[in-house]
C-alpha cells in the first residue's frame, strides 16, 4: 500500500498498532456473509472507532463497501476533504445552520423533520443541486426519527413535493433486547416503507441492521447493512459467525523501574502497599491515553509474554505494574496493553468485561494522543510499516 501518511518522529514509545490488513479481511468476509442483495454502510464515526479515520477510509470503500457513516458533521467533513467523492452519511441530526455545509461537500444527511426537508430543498435549489438525504424513522428505540404513526407518515409523504430533495435512503435501528421486540420493530419498520413506497417514494437503500444484527438476523438485512464494530474485528454476534480479527494493538515501553520495600505504597493515595519487596515499573501511559481509570489493580499488561498486574491508582500519563512476573525486565521492554489474545495479551472483548463497559467504548474512548501506527501485509511482500501522528 502506498505510504502517503505523516511521517513525523514518533516522539512517543506509547503507540497504537493497527493491521489495515485485518480491516480489509474484515470487510472483504462482511461484504460476503451479506451477498450481493445487500450493500454495506461502513461505519467509521468517532474516529473509524479509535483507529482512525483517513487511514481506513480508503482501505474499507476498496475492499467492498458502498458508503461510510459517521455520527456528525465534521466527522463527514473530514473525510470528504480528503475524499471529496466518497459518499457519507451522517446518522445523526445536523443544526439547521450548518446544512448548507453539508449540501455544499455533498454529504448525505439524516433528518427526521419536514422542517429541515424544507430547508434543504431550498439550499438545493441555490446550489443547483439535489441534496441526498436518509430518512430516519423512530420504531421504539426514541432516540431520533420521524415517528411511525399516520400523522408523521403523511407528512413524510409531503416530502415528494421538494424538487430539490434526494430521498436516497430510510433506516431505523434496533434495541437488540430480544428476538420478539426485534420483529415488532422490523415489522413497524416494513409497514411504513410499504406505505410509502404505495405511495410513490422509491427507496434506493433501506437499513435497519447494525454489526449484531447482520449476522444473527439475516431476514433483517434489508438491502443495506450498517457494519461498525466487526470492521475492527470487534465480535457481538452470539448466533450466526463471520470470520473478523481484531485489528488493533495498543503497545508502550517501560519507562523506569523501582524496588517497592514491603510496607511502601504506590502512586495517590497508596491504595496499593508493597506485600513484599516489590520491583515496580513504571509505563508511559494513563487516563488521558483512553485507559480506563477504574481498572487499578483490576487491569494487567503484557510483558515478556507474562501478565503484570497494574498497581495503585492510574495516573493521567502514567501507570504503574508489578514486575514480579518477569524479574528480568528493563526499561525499554515492550509493554502491550491491548492485544489479541495471543502471547498472553489482553483483548478488547477482556478488557471491556473488567472495565464494566463494551468493546465499542474501550476503543472509541482512545484519545488522540498515542500515535497511529499502520501495518499492511500484502500478497507476497513484507509488511509496510508508516505512522501517523496526528490520527
């Protein structure tokens, strides 16, 4: 893959690793599982959900996918800066005042207001252009839409009179609670398209089945799926199978080591003591890398290929392992924080049980911080390495 990434000095030994080889695997096996009645909406808000989002971006619409979706105006923006033909969806609501933003980088946005279908019609018509919108319908998650009663249905139908508005797409979303509240909101979902549809509007996409769903629902793929989290290998599914790795790696150094005598404390408050005369090391990352604070003395890194617990409460930039594991350690050594699994590392799915939260928030909640390092195996080639600092 060519490298056009920022290739400034790292100047950090605390870094994320991300294989755009597994992404691309990833959505290859997505795009396959659902066939070709099916389209696939990438989803790549919160920053491709910690891996970043200009590097994939290319890496995902050349390996099969139809569209990107992100959660808000900038995130689109961002990409359509670099990739000015990509199509982006934006699922979530935009201010009235910046629309014409939007219309003007040809992003497609969701709206749940004839209001706002009036307002970009207009817009529209002073660019000289359709504006591409999704509909978005409220089946009983209540977070956004257009409710899916007679009322909000016919003014839906109004919306055929707006010359300058492209109704490209309609999509709802799952609760995921079980498979019985799932079929009432499919099946609220189906009802209004086919009333609209009897009534002239023509859907090019229809969508209502996010990562979980594409795979343990397929009557419910409609002709579009929405795929975040499988993207970064990144598992919920618990009754059908798609082949996904987990494409990220979060790696740091040891950065100085300590004896801890019995008795001694470690870090604020010295809610952990040394038991023992204790060499402690300390690891260049924290709270402000993403790490969530509350796995002090819950959390382990992977050293050496052996678990080192994490002592003492985490710090905003650093944290602090017991090294009784692997009494040979020296400053330097590669500490991972986040792997796959393999070489006794841990992985996204373990660490986001220990933390009390899901997989997506342990990865989105990655700051900007740690640089970005991209690898690329291709067909008979040494892996690429590049890094962008900025991502």
């Amino acid at each position: 893959m060519e490298n056009n990434q920022n290739t400034s000095p790292l100047l950090r030994d605390t870094v994320i690793k991300v294989d755009l080889s597994a992404i691309a695997e990833n959505i290859r096996n997505i795009c396959a599982l659902v066939g070709p009645s099916a389209e696939v909406a990438a989803v790549v808000k919160a920053n491709a959900y910690g891996h970043g989002i200009l590097p994939l971006a290319p890496v995902i619409m050349e390996n099969g996918a139809s569209l990107l979706a992100v959660a808000t105006l900038s995130e689109a923006l961002e990409i359509k800066t670099a990739y000015p033909d990509y199509p982006v969806l934006v699922m979530g609501l935009t201010s009235d005042a910046y629309l014409p933003q939007a219309a003007r980088y040809s992003v497609i946005q969701t709206i749940d207001t004839v209001e706002q279908a009036v307002l970009l019609n207009e817009i529209g018509e002073k660019l000289g252009r359709p504006v591409s919108v999704h509909l978005k319908i409220d089946t009983g998650f209540h977070r956004i839409g257009f409710p899916d009663d007679p009322d909000s249905i016919q003014k839906i139908l109004t919306l055929k009179d707006l010359p300058w508005l492209s109704v490209e797409g309609i999509f709802s979303h799952l609760a995921l609670l079980d498979d019985a509240s799932n079929k009432e909101q499919y099946e609220r979902f189906t009802r209004v398209i086919a009333y609209l549809e009897s009534n002239g509007f023509h859907f090019r996409y229809k969508h209502i089945a996010d990562s979980i769903a594409l795979v343990d629902y397929p009557e419910y793929r409609m002709n579009m799926v929405r795929a975040g989290a499988l993207i970064y290998g990144l598992k919920g599914f618990h009754k059908g199978f798609v082949s996904v790795r987990q494409a990220l790696r979060f790696e740091t150094r040891i950065s100085h080591i300590s004896l801890v005598r019995k008795g001694e404390g470690v870090s604020y408050d010295y809610t952990w003591r040394a038991g023992k005369d204790t060499l402690v090391g300390t690891l260049p990352f924290g709270y402000a890398d993403g790490y969530p604070r509350n796995l002090r003395d819950k959390g382990t890194v992977a050293i050496h290929g052996k678990r080192c617990p994490i002592v003492g409460v985490i710090c905003m930039d650093q944290c602090m392992v017991d090294l009784t594991n692997v009494p040979d350690a020296r400053i330097g050594d590669t500490a991972v924080i986040y792997g796959d699994g393999t070489g006794n590392t841990v992985d996204i799915q373990e660490i986001s049980e220990l933390a009390g939260t899901n997989k997506n928030e342990i990865v989105s909640r990655l700051s900007m911080r740690p640089p970005r390092i991209y690898t690329y195996e291709q067909p008979a080639q040494k892996a690429e390495e590049f890094h962008h600092g900025s991502i």
